[in-house]
C-alpha cells in the first residue's frame, strides 16, 4: 500500500497534499528532505522528492481519488 503523510494546517490555510513529510513505499517508511519540483495539473498536485538515504521518487495526489501514486525514479 502506497501512503503519504503530509503536513497539515490546522488553521485551514492550505490545502491538503502541499507538503510530503513521508511516504511508504514496498512497505517501508521514508521520510522526505526535499521537494525539488513540484506541479499542479487537472485534479492532480505532484512532487520530485529525495529521501533521507538519497533515494528519489515522484509522488502523483489524485484529488478526486483521493489517492497517491509512489514511483521510484
């Protein structure tokens, strides 16, 4: 199961999916140091990020969904 943690504003300032914090990807958790690119299409919000043990993934938020897309790259 593919999870996203992201940071919330407890104010309602932003909306969901802004920040990863973490993501879960084959089972195991990482936590998330950089966004380095980030987009917003269509019902969708996506991400470049880099892990603390330098892996990098694209992480895809389906809005309508509700789901998340994890993909090593």
């Amino acid at each position: 199961m593919e999870v996203v943690e992201c940071r919330s504003d407890p104010l309602g300032r932003t909306e969901y999916a802004e920040r990863p914090l973490s993501l879960v990807w084959e089972g195991r958790r990482y936590e998330i140091v950089e966004i380095f690119s980030r987009w917003h299409g269509p019902g969708e919000k996506g991400f470049y990020v880099t892990t603390v043990n330098g892996l990098a993934f694209e992480l895809t938020y389906q809005e309508l969904s509700n789901d998340w897309h994890v993909q090593l790259i």
